[in-house]
C-alpha cells in the first residue's frame, strides 16, 4: 500500500524527530549525571518539567535504555501536568505525610506556590504492582505513557495483597491520594506538627512548624501502614534510595489511557 503524501511527510518528520531527540536525550542524561555529582541526595524522580519538550516516543525509549544500563540521573522529570501512579496494595514503615505548598513549574515557564498537596514519605515501601500513567501531547496529538512493573494492577478491594516491588527512600508529592480498600495505620500520630515529621531521620521537604502532619508516636520503625489500592494522582515521585521493578514495562499508546 502507497502511503499520501501527507502520510509520507508525517513519516519522514517523525523519523527525523527521533533520531534528533534520542541525541539529545543521551546528551542530556549525560549532563545531568554530571550536574548531580556533587549533591548529596541519590535516586530517581518523576515529576514536572524536563522532558516535556521531547516527543513522548523518545522520552520513553531514552528512560528504558538509562534504567537497562542503570545510568539515570537523579532529578528525572517527565512532564508539566500530574501523572496518575495505581497499585494493589502498598505497606510501608518509616511512614510520614505532610501537607505543604511546593513550587510549581508550568509549561509557560512561570513557577507558582499556591498549591496545596500532601507529601508522603516511606523509609521502606512495598508495593503489590505498579502503574504509572503519563498524559504527553506531539503535534497536536494525544499520547500517553505507560510504565508497568511486577503484577497487574487490578483496582483496590478489601482483600489481602502480596507485595513484589520493594523500595527504599520513596516519596509522593501529590494533590490527591487515596485508598481503594481498607487502611491501617500504626504507631502514629494524626495531627503532629509538620515540622516534627521525619522520614529516614530527615523532615520532609516543605514542612512548616504548625502545618498538619502525620508522623511517628515514638518507637523502633517508627509509623506503619498499610493501603489497599493506592490512587494517587501526583506531581512527584521521587526515588532517594532504590526501587527493584519485576518486569518493567514501558510503552507509548495513542489517546489520553486512563489506567495500564
């Protein structure tokens, strides 16, 4: 079959995009390597800004080619808009929220404080399957995103959930996060001053004195919990120790995908 001419424009434009964007893919993870070898803090995010510029096509395959080689620099950002982060089930210990006004970047450049949100944090995580959904727009056009790892993610119910992704160090910066299930919650306390509530020995960014916060009562592992079917829509997912990810999956489809 003969492709129009229109059809056969689009084809070559969209092969000259990619070979340009994965150049410049590379050559950015290679300059954020190196910017980030003298910070402190190690890891991975997901959030709101760096790579919105490049087609969601070479975004995906620059992010699966540095996390095959075990290269992505920290400070990894994805998008402008929030992203939409589903699991069966989450437990964790460590366990810290906050809630704080972190700025914000927009595609027009302009940075805004005006934005309630929960940070949560968890010293150790884990997770029954994982699904990430990203929003992306190229010429003109819908795409979305989809990271996938360990099980299926079905939804929340009321029943158990068997953890098989774990993580250290992990950290949402969202403005809507629930359950789809039951939770439990241990050793904590509702209502402690945001200041006061630490995750790996460190407060959360943002915290003020007096700003709500739910933290640890005291005690050996501090808080725990425990959320059947996480929904979370977030703006930052941040990765400050490691994360192991059975079967990671990533994969670009056309339309606005509401789930993996």
């Amino acid at each position: 079959m003969k492709l129009s001419d229109p059809w056969r424009s689009t084809a070559s434009r969209l092969g000259r995009l990619r070979a340009a964007g994965a150049r410049q893919a590379a050559a950015w993870n290679e300059r954020m390597l190196a910017e980030d070898a003298d910070e402190t803090r190690r890891g991975t995010r997901w959030g709101r800004s760096t790579l919105a510029a490049l087609p969601a096509v070479v975004a995906i395959g620059a992010l699966g080619s540095a996390l095959a080689g075990g290269a992505l620099a920290a400070g990894f950002n994805v998008t402008h808009q929030p992203f939409t982060l589903t699991s069966n089930g989450v437990a964790g210990d460590g366990f810290g929220l906050i809630v704080n006004t972190p700025a914000l970047g927009g595609p027009d450049g302009k940075t805004r404080t005006d934005t309630g949100m929960t940070r949560v944090g968890f010293s150790e995580a884990r997770l029954a399957g994982l699904c990430g959904v990203v929003h992306q727009s190229f010429a003109g056009l819908p795409y979305s995103l989809l990271l996938t790892a360990g099980q299926e993610v079905k939804g929340g119910s009321d029943g158990g959930f068997t953890p098989d992704i774990a993580a250290k160090n992990l950290y949402l910066q969202a403005t809507g996060l629930k359950s789809l299930g039951a939770t439990r919650l241990e050793n904590t306390v509702i209502g402690q001053s945001a200041d006061q509530v630490e995750v790996a020995g460190e407060p959360l960014a943002g915290a003020q004195p007096g700003g709500f916060g739910l933290g640890s009562a005291g005690g050996k592992g501090g808080a725990s919990i425990s959320l059947r079917g996480l929904d979370a829509r977030a703006h930052a997912a941040e990765i400050a120790g490691s994360m192991e990810l059975p079967g990671l999956n990533l994969r670009v489809v056309p339309g606005s995908a509401k789930s993996c």
